[in-house]
C-alpha cells in the first residue's frame, strides 16, 4: 500500500527543482516515444513547444488559444475551491453559445459594436441556466452534481446538433448543419495593430480576460464571499458554524461557473466562427478541467496554465501539419506532460512510502 | 490463591525509541508486565501512551528497542504477528461493522477457520464464562456502546491472549458499566492474562492497577506500584509540576434572572444516525453554570446544534433568551444576541485548520469587522481586518504561538482551545455554551480553561456545559442534568443529587419521575 503524508514545510528549493525536473522528465520520455514510433524525437519536440512561440502571429494565437480556456478555467476554480464539482462546463459553454447564438440571428442586421455586449450578457446566462440544473438538484434533492453537470454535457451537444440541423439552419448553406452567419454586431473583430496589421487571429475578445484575471483575483483573496467559498471548500462544518449559508454558497459558484462558460462560449464563436455549427467547443469545457487544476486554483495560476496547456495543443497541430503525427501521439505526450507536472507537486507537498500490509 | 514470590514476567520491552520527523514520541522506554498483573500506563495527551501501544500491537515498528515475551525476543511486524504471539488489542474507537452481527465482525477478525455454529457455541461460551453478555446474532448497530466493548473483548479472548491491551476503555461508559468492566478485568488477571490499562483517570487506575508507568512528553519517567500512591502525586508526577486548585469562590446571590430557557422542544433526527430531541426543557440564570452529562451519541451534537442556531428550531419560542424567542434566528444573528457556542470538535469545526489565526477569527466574527456600514467595505471585508483583534486574543488568553499567525494545525490542542475560547469570550456573551471544553487537553490547559468557566459564571455570564466527564461536570456545576436518548431529565441542584443517580440516568436505568421528582 502507499502512504502520502503531509510534508512539514515544502523545501524551497524542491518548488524551483520540481517543475523543471517534470519538463526534463517529459522531454526524456517523449524522445524516447517519438523514437520509438520512427519519427524525428528533435523535430517534434521543436514542433510541440518551440514552433508557436517562432513568429510573432503564431505567438498570439497562443493567446487566443487559451482564452476560452482561461475563462472557463477561472469559473470552474470557484467551483472546485468550494468542493462543488463542476465538470459540465463544456455543455454549459454549448449552452451559452446557443442562446446568444440564436438572439444574434433574431437581429440580422445589427452593425452597432454595443450588441456584443448584450450578447455576453445572454450567453452567461445561457450558460448559467444549465449550470442551474445541477445546482437545483443538488441543494434539494442531494443528487451528485458531477453525474448531472458531465450528463448534461451530451444533451447540450446533441441539441445545438438538433437546432443547427432544424429550427436554426441557414436555407442557403447547400444542406450543411450550419446557422446564417451572425451580423456585424455580433462579431468580435480582429485587433488592428499601427504599422503591422492583424496578430494572427488576436481578437478584442483578449480584453475580456486582462479585466477578469483581477477581478477574480480580488474576489477570491479580498471579499467576504470569496472567504466564504475557501471555507467552505476546506471544512462544510466550520463554515455551518460561521453561518455561511452552504446551498447559496453552492448554487453561486455554479451559476458563475456555468456562466462564464456560456461567455467565453460567446467569445470563442463570435471572434473565430461568426455563426453556429454543430461544434462549437472542441473540448474547451473538459480542458479548462485541468487549466483550473494546473493553475492551482489561483487566477495567475490559470492565466499559465491556459497558456501552456494552449502552446501544447497549438504545438501538436503544427506537429500534425507538417511531420503528420497523428492527435493520439501528441495526445499521449500531452497526457505525460501532466502526469510528470502533477506527480511533482505531489511531491513537494507528500512523502510517499511504500507500506507492507 | 496468589502466592508472594518473584513476579514472572511477561513481557519486557527494552530502550524503545520512535519519532515521527523531529518529533521524539517515545524515547527510550524500558516497561516489565509480570504475569496476571494489571499495568496502567498513564500520561497526559501526547505523552507517547498510543505510540507504545501500537508498537506492542505491531501497528508501527520502534526505531530502535527490543521486545520479548517470555524471555524470548521477538519482532511484531503486524496486529498479526502481534495476535500469534498473545496479545491482543481493544482499541478507544471500536472496528466493528455496524451492518453484521456480533458473530459476523468476531469471524472476520479470527485467524483461523472455524465453523459458524461452533462460532457461536464458543461466543455464548466466553461470554457466560466472563459475563461479557452479548447476544451473538443482534446486530452491532442495535448493541450500546458497552455492549460494542464487549464484542471487542470476546474477539480478543477468542485467541487466548497472554497479554490485553486495553486504551482508554472507559471513556464511553458509565459508572455502572466501568465497576463491570472492572471486575471481569480483575477475574481476567488472576486467571493469569496480563492487562496493559492505558488511562489519564487518576481514580481508576488507583482503583485498578497493580503497578503504574507513568509516561510524559515520550519518556518513562517512574514506575510505581498502584497500591501505594495517591491521585495527587500520580497528577504530580504526570504533569511535572504541582496543580493548582481551582478557585470556587461564589458570590451567591438569590437575585438571578433568566438568562436561556429551552421550552419543550422537539427536534426529529435528520439522518438514520442521528438523535431525535424530545420535549427539551432546561433554563440557565445569570451567574450559573448548569451542567449536562450523559454518554457520547444521546443527542448532545444535535442539542449543541440547536442550541447554536446551526439548525433551526421547529417553533420561534421554543428558545428563549431574556424572554423573547431566539428560535428562528440563525447562528450569527444569535452570537450577535450574545449567545455563544465552543463545540466539542476544534479543528474542521470551531476552526479551519489550514487557515491562520486571524482567518479563523474572521470566521465565526466576520460580521464585527467591516471598516464603515457601507457597500464596499463590506463586500471586502476580509480577514486582513480581523488581524489586530486576532493577536489580542493571543496575548489575552495566554495562546502559545509557534509564529506570529500560525495555522491553527499548528497549535497544540490545549492552545487551540484557549484561542477557540478567547475568540467567544472577546464578543462579551451573555450565555456561554461548552461541549466537551478540556477533552482531550492536557491538565494544565484543562485546569485553566475551567477556572475560566468559573470565571464566566462569577462574572454573572450564564454557562451551560455539556461534558461527558462526570468529575468536570460535578466540580464546576451549579445545578445538573443529564441527557439520555434524547431527552433531558429534571435538572437538580448540585448538592441534591449523586454521582450515582447521574450514573444510571446515563444509562437510562432511572427515569426523572422515579426518586428525583420528590426530592
């Protein structure tokens, strides 16, 4: 059997040691792996962590990447800092989209930049609505928010998949399951840069992110409520005893969750798509999953680990382009890059044993 | 029968050293057990009591130290090799499945095979033998936890143990069911089994123990035979230093208003588990300290939450504070009120233990410390606020600090109590509610912690004190009742009732219409 226990004081010096020995240990098995299956081990290394950060465009796609990643990934800290687990973000991000989504096209010919925001606005509560679900049925009927919020998450993908099919489908898209393009209004532009033009497919969408980073750093670390959720994720009974009300508690960080999920749905689609499709997420619900984790629950946290996570999967598409490794393979060495990142802060904070039975 | 000469020994444990980390839990410890003797170990929480045991039982391994039983070194890797070699273990939590039968959990722990049905010939067997009666096939959910402790006892004696080791046994029982206890203990000895007694109660182990160990801060510090010393120089020795008294001095005046009243309440039970509360009536005045006793699970977690507010009662006036109902209102609105309750379990409850200081006094008094009444200040009122009050109560209450705004996992239990209280006692209440406030702290911080109490009351606050501890509770209560499945007897002046009545209306023997009534 193995034992965990806590470490006294984490070793300063294991902090710095850590991360740098998971990234030499990834690299090592992924040479190792990449050899293996016959392709270049240098090539693709350089592929996966070098070539999106080789041109300036390429560089801020890496931002544009993460940003989805990021505002999902700050809701669902919330969440998991309260011990409310919220794994449908995905659904709830399908689920924003879709209502902004179908507002916009009820307004074909919208040019003000102002419709934007109201679109937001609906796509958080697109987003939170179905967060509430999960909420409901856990504060009343004590239903587990993990099978109902991950359940949710295919009832949403299948009925955006019905809407675009169905009620939503642009007559003039030859049969293909797609809504009409949005109206100006409802596009996020490109950001023009003096002298240079546009950065790759950076988007104002990226302001949306400077401001909440603060913002929930303020929140977390400086209001009452933010205490509130912190305690209420360490100790149920301390915060009884406090007389934090734990079902609001709960039913706030979901509907904030699922709300940001619905925007950075509504972020994601009106700077990069401009109208429905039957897939609008590509998993940005699931990843966020492990941004929030990565980034140890803290908004500076996730802003980097939505950027790492975000030059990995950038990095395996390029991997993809140009050498023709497939997805699994990346996907693999994503997977190994977690683990070693995950196993050294364990042990930072654990001593493990091996114990006879 | 027993005739003087030379003690043989049993089991004999030489220079036994263990630590956790820095932490030195036992350092070189030399115990003798003789054959058929009853050995107390006594020592204060933290003493190392625990470690040693767990050693003999093969729970952890010593550092370095020998062991040998019968002269014979042996090395116990496991409770395993621990039950091989005749030693046997009750622990202070009983491992029983509360879904299986008696029979059931004693067939699981048994090493070798046996068939059911001599199974329980043998259980109704010992059973009789040691009137450790306990019927084989109820259910352990339906037994009391004395009979819990039996089950416990027969599955140790269905090995034919040379040595039982015995920790905190009486923690959960009443005085009638430790007088039992103690006599199939002492029948067990003179039959030739030896008993490890582990205890801080001082009365018992004078009552019981042939010789004592006294263990303190991990070293063996004496060991002295029982028969020939007295409670206070066993405390004395403990603790290393002489306890001071507390000081009783009350000013009795007849002119005491109500302070709390509980009028008939009910309160069924939320899970399978819980206790229902049935047609509570207790009132507390000002200057008095009323006490609750009763064992463990007869509803004092569900009276202590209703009390604080943390449920709500049925009806508004089924508490009253000052004559104006408090039932509706919830745990801040009442400490606002000035009621204030420590409960029994200080980490995870009264505080967060991985939150400091200041953070666990911002907790339960967030309310107290936003800077003006107005939006902003209160959405960031944070624990930053709390701070300066935090180290007051530090240096109030005499908190001992590893660091300026430690953790709370960093405070020892007694200290951790002191700050718990400090941080009630700073929001001046007007009643003060205690669970279990010295379980499981060492003497000198219980010794200060109910001077406290006293304090409290003299200062004319009123105390309610739920205490599973009937020394505690005789010592320091005005008046006393005790809580029994649920309900609450008839609450009596200190001097009209006995340690004995308490004792069997714990065990629900007596009922409060019986003898109380007319006295």
């Amino acid at each position: 059997m193995i034992t965990f226990t806590p470490r006294d004081k984490v070793s300063k010096n294991w902090t710095i040691i850590a991360p740098i020995l998971s990234i030499f240990l990834t690299i090592f098995f992924g040479l190792l792996i990449f050899t293996f299956l016959g392709y270049n081990p240098l090539e693709t290394l350089y592929q996966i962590f070098l070539s999106p950060f080789s041109r300036i465009d390429r560089i801020s796609d890496i931002f544009v990447k993460a940003c989805p990643l990021i505002i999902v990934g700050i809701g669902l800290m919330l969440c998991f800092r309260a011990n409310v687990w919220n794994i449908g973000a995905e659904g709830q991000f399908i689920m924003g989209t879709l209502l902004a989504g179908s507002f916009a096209l009820l307004f074909p010919n919208v040019e003000t930049k102002f419709f934007i925001f109201i679109m937001i606005i609906i796509g958080f509560i697109g987003g939170a609505l179905w967060a509430f679900i999960p909420a409901i049925l856990k504060t009343k009927l004590n239903v587990n928010e993990i099978l109902v919020s991950l359940m949710l998450v295919y009832v949403a993908m299948l009925f955006i998949d019905f809407m675009v099919r169905g009620p939503l489908r642009d007559p003039m898209s030859f049969g293909f399951p797609l809504s009409k393009p949005y109206s100006q209004g409802a596009l996020i532009n490109k950001i023009p840069f003096p002298g240079i033009g546009y950065l790759g497919q950076l988007h104002y969408g990226i302001l949306f992110i400077i401001l909440l980073i603060p913002i929930s750093w303020l929140f977390v670390n400086k209001t009452l409520s933010g205490f509130k959720i912190n305690v209420l994720g360490a100790a149920p009974k301390a915060a009884q005893f406090a007389g934090f009300k734990q079902n609001t508690i709960t039913i706030t960080v979901l509907l904030i969750s699922g709300g940001l999920a619905g925007v950075a749905g509504v972020i994601e689609v009106s700077a990069n798509i401009g109208q429905l499709q039957p897939e609008v997420s590509f998993g940005y619900g699931f990843t966020a999953i492990i941004v929030a984790f990565l980034g140890r629950l803290s908004p500076i946290g996730i802003l980097f680990a939505g950027i790492m996570i975000a030059t990995v999967k950038l990095g395996a598409d390029n991997a993809q382009i140009s050498m023709g490794i497939p997805k699994v393979v990346t996907g693999l060495f994503e997977g190994i890059l977690l683990f070693f990142l995950l196993t050294g802060e364990t042990i930072q904070k654990y001593k493990i044993k091996w114990v006879g039975v | 029968m027993a005739i003087k000469k030379e003690p043989e020994i049993l089991l004999k444990a030489s220079n036994i050293n263990k630590s956790f980390g820095n932490f030195v839990a036992n350092k070189d410890i030399n115990i003798s057990i003789a054959k058929g003797e009853i050995h107390a170990l006594l020592g204060e929480n933290g003493a190392g009591k625990s470690t040693l045991v767990k050693i003999f039982y093969g729970v952890l391994k010593p550092d370095t130290g020998t062991i040998a039983i019968n002269d014979n070194e042996v090395s116990i890797s496991s409770p395993n090799s621990a039950r091989k070699n005749g030693i046997g273990m009750v622990f202070q939590h009983f491992s029983l499945f509360p879904a299986l039968t008696v029979a059931e959990n004693i067939l699981i722990a048994l090493d070798t095979k046996i068939k059911f049905k001599d199974l329980i010939s043998e259980i109704s067997r010992l059973s009789k033998e040691w009137e450790l009666f306990v019927d084989p096939l109820k259910r352990v959910s339906e037994l009391s936890v004395g009979e819990q402790q039996r089950v416990e006892i027969i599955r140790c004696l269905m090995q034919n143990p040379k040595l039982l080791i015995m920790d905190e046994p009486t923690s959960v029982l009443t005085p009638q069911e430790i007088s039992n206890l103690f006599k199939i203990l002492k029948r067990l000895a003179s039959s030739g089994c030896s008993i490890l007694y582990i205890s801080h109660k001082l009365e018992e182990i004078i009552e019981l123990a042939d010789q004592v160990t006294i263990l303190k801060s991990g070293v063996s510090i004496a060991t002295i035979d029982a028969k020939k010393t007295n409670t206070k120089f066993l405390a004395e020795t403990m603790v290393g230093k002489e306890i001071t008294d507390l000081k009783k001095t009350k000013s009795i005046s007849d002119n005491r208003d109500t302070a709390l009243e509980l009028k008939g309440l009910n309160k069924n039970k939320e899970t399978d588990f819980g206790i229902s509360l049935k047609n509570i009536n207790l009132k507390v005045n000002y200057g008095e300290i009323v006490g609750v006793a009763g064992i463990a699970g007869n509803g004092q977690v569900e009276l202590m939450e209703i009390l604080s507010g943390e449920t709500l009662c049925e009806k508004d006036d089924q508490i009253l504070l000052e004559n104006k109902p408090v039932g509706f209102k919830n745990i801040t609105e009442r400490r606002q009120l000035g009621i204030e309750t420590i409960p029994e379990e200080r980490t995870l409850h009264a505080t967060v233990p991985n939150l400091t200081i200041a953070e666990n006094t911002f907790l339960t008094y967030f309310f107290k410390y936003p800077k003006a009444n107005d939006i902003i200040s209160n959405l960031f009122n944070n624990p930053h606020n709390s701070k300066i009050e935090s180290e007051k109560i530090i240096k109030d209450n005499d908190v001992r600090c590893p660091e300026t705004n430690p953790l709370a996992n960093q405070l020892s239990g007694g200290n951790l109590q002191k700050f718990i209280l400090g941080r009630s006692l700073a929001n001046n209440p007007k009643v003060a509610i205690f669970s279990q406030p010295t379980w499981g702290v060492d003497i000198g911080a219980a010794t200060s912690i109910r001077q406290k109490l006293l304090n409290l009351s003299n200062s004319g606050k009123a105390v309610i004190l739920i205490s599973q501890d009937l020394e505690e509770i005789f010592e320091l209560s005005d008046k006393i009742c005790v809580i029994n499945n649920g309900a609450l007897s008839k609450i009596l002046p200190v001097a009209q009732i006995t340690a004995e009545d308490v004792g069997l209306l714990m065990g629900g023997k007596l009922k409060t219409s019986d003898k109380l009534e007319t006295t």
